[in-house]
C-alpha cells in the first residue's frame, strides 16, 4: 500500500535533477562571448512566437538547438515574454544570456540629435533616416489631436513643443511614444526655466510662439533676451513684429522651397497669415521648436526700449538694436539659416 507514494517520490526526484541538468546545460551552452566575439544583429517582429524567434536564432548561428531554446523558455516560464526590436547578440552568449536580453528588452538604441530650431517636418525627416520611425508616422502624431489634448495647449499639433535635444530611442519605435518623449521633455525643461511658476495654456503658447520666433532671429546666445525684448515691446504697441524667419517659416514650410540665401522686399508681401511684416501681432503658431536659449529669453527677457534690431554684417551674427527708426537702417539682410 506503500509502494505508490513512494513511486510518485521517487518520479518527482527524478524530475527535479533533470531539470536542473537540462537548466545547467543551458546555462554553460554558450562560450561566454568574449571580447573578440562577433555581434550579430537580430531583428524579432511584434507579434512573434516563440517557436518563430527561436528558429531565426538557430539560422543566424547565435544557438545550435531551436528545441533546447524552446524548453529553457517553458521552464524559465519566459516563452511568453520575448520582445519586438532590434537587438545585438554576442556570438556564444548563451540561451540565458540570449533570453535575458530579448525578455528585458534591451533592443539597440540609435542617438538621434535635433538641431534648435527645427520645424516639426525637419525632425520628421531625420527620424525617419535614423530608422526611427515613418516620417508620416511622426506628422500624424504631432498632429494628433488626443495627444496634442493630453499636453493641454490650445493648438491643433505639437509644433513648438518638441524640445531640440539628444535622445535614445528604439529602431522602429511608435511615433506617438516619441512625439509623447519630446513633448514631456520640454515640459520638464520649462519647469526649471521658469522655476516650477505656473501659468496659463493660453499664455503658455504665446509666449511658445514668440519663442519660436525668436530662435530664428538670434545668432549669439548673449543678445536672444534683447531680441525677446524687442518683440515685447513691439507687441506692447501692436506694433508688426516684422520678423523675417516668419518669411522664411512660410518659404520653406508651407510653400516647400528651399531656404532662401536673402529675403527680398518682395517675399514680405506674401500674403499669409504667418506672415509678421503685414499682419499685427503673433503668427497662427508656432515656427519651429525651440531650445533652451530662445525659451529662457522669452521667459526672462531684460527691460528694455529697443524696437528695432539688425545684423551687424559679420561672422560672428551680433545684432545692433536701435530705439528708433532713425537709428535703424533698413537694408536687406542674410537669414538666419537652418
């Protein structure tokens, strides 16, 4: 009567050590990939089965038997847990190593820089060449209504809430995530400038555009809070800005051209709202996203009584700002370029 209980003990034990032989083959399966190793690029597609990622590890060399990668998954309990992406894999690494890396996700991250001052379609663009994400992916989450609610500005996009920076992202990575990334990181960046101060939606994206503005005028860090104050003070008397990075921003962004070496007294005429030389105030929106410089200049601009600013003409793109039109000439001058 005995016997079975005993039996069953018996199986159990026998069970146990071989999984724990079957988990220490596995584990000493690999050489260990050293430092001379070679990396092979794997790429696993969202949506995957297990039996589907370990056949494409078994073709590209990185593990000798699909079946053993298989068991490790079930045992370990991690069959279910592989991740899309792009990964690089140490030759000899082993199945642990192998599965410890597709189940923490540590897919290859490609460093992407936005230069200050891009525009939303710019951005899109080195994106997409980086490998990113779709060039159209980005536009329609910029332009996404829900996401542009979740950030609480009164505008139909993101443009001039991407902040410009160096970030790491995933190859194919969802576009709505890095449009959500950017925005959050500029967010945080205004916390600091302005000191954790809160203030109104509105206001907040008035104060986005000016700044938009102003990255494209500037050409020396020292001179972008006189530039704000110059736009200030302009405003204050509804005076036109008469900004010509606004030409510029309807030259390249809207008409699609290239970007004009000189801005004639012609291109002033164009007739569109962002235009800033026939129309008072601030343009529709934003005309770029800007950087830190252009955002602290706007946020903590001096006091001052200039109206007028112009390029001085050399290398260096310092500005002579002037009270009144007399001391203000009124030549064409080189834009600011991109």
């Amino acid at each position: 009567m005995m016997k079975k209980p005993a039996i069953r003990t018996g199986l159990v034990i026998l069970a146990a050590a071989l999984l724990v032989i079957v988990i220490l083959a596995l584990t000493f399966s690999g050489s260990g990939g050293g430092a001379g190793a070679a990396e092979k690029v794997l790429r696993i597609a969202k949506g995957s089965t297990a039996s589907e990622v370990a056949s494409v590890l078994q073709r590209e060399q990185l593990i000798q038997n699909r079946l053993l990668f298989q068991l490790y998954l079930r045992i370990t309990g991690t069959d279910r847990k592989l991740k899309a992406g792009t990964y690089k894999i140490v030759q000899g690494a082993g199945i642990p190593a192998i599965v410890a890396a597709l189940t923490e996700g540590r897919t290859v991250q490609i460093q992407v820089t936005i230069p200050e001052g891009s525009t939303s379609r710019v951005i899109a663009g080195i994106l997409e060449k980086a490998g990113v994400c779709s060039k159209d992916g980005f536009l329609a989450a910029v332009g996404n209504p829900a996401l542009v609610a979740q950030v609480g500005i009164p505008a139909s996009s993101l443009e001039g809430f991407l902040f410009p920076d160096t970030y790491l992202f995933s190859e194919n990575s969802d576009p709505e995530l890095i449009a959500r990334v950017m925005a959050q990181t500029f967010f945080t960046k205004l916390e600091k400038i302005r000191s954790g101060r809160k203030i109104d939606p509105a206001k907040l994206y008035e104060e986005v555009i000016l700044a938009s503005i102003v990255e494209r005028e500037y050409g020396i860090e020292s001179e972008a809070g006189l530039i704000a104050s110059v736009f200030k003070n302009r405003l204050k008397i509804n005076m036109a800005l008469q900004s010509c990075a606004t030409i510029v921003y309807i030259i390249t962004e809207k008409q699609l051209k290239p970007h004009p070496r000189v801005v004639y007294y012609a291109d002033l005429e164009i007739p569109d709202p962002y235009n800033s030389y026939i129309h008072r105030g601030l343009p529709p929106g934003p005309i770029s996203n800007p950087g830190e410089t252009a955002l602290r200049a706007v946020f903590n601009s001096p006091q001052s009584d200039y109206l007028y600013f112009r390029v001085t003409g050399n290398s260096e793109g310092t500005h002579k700002f002037s009270k009144t039109f007399e001391e203000h000439t009124g030549e064409v001058i080189p834009v600011k370029g991109f």
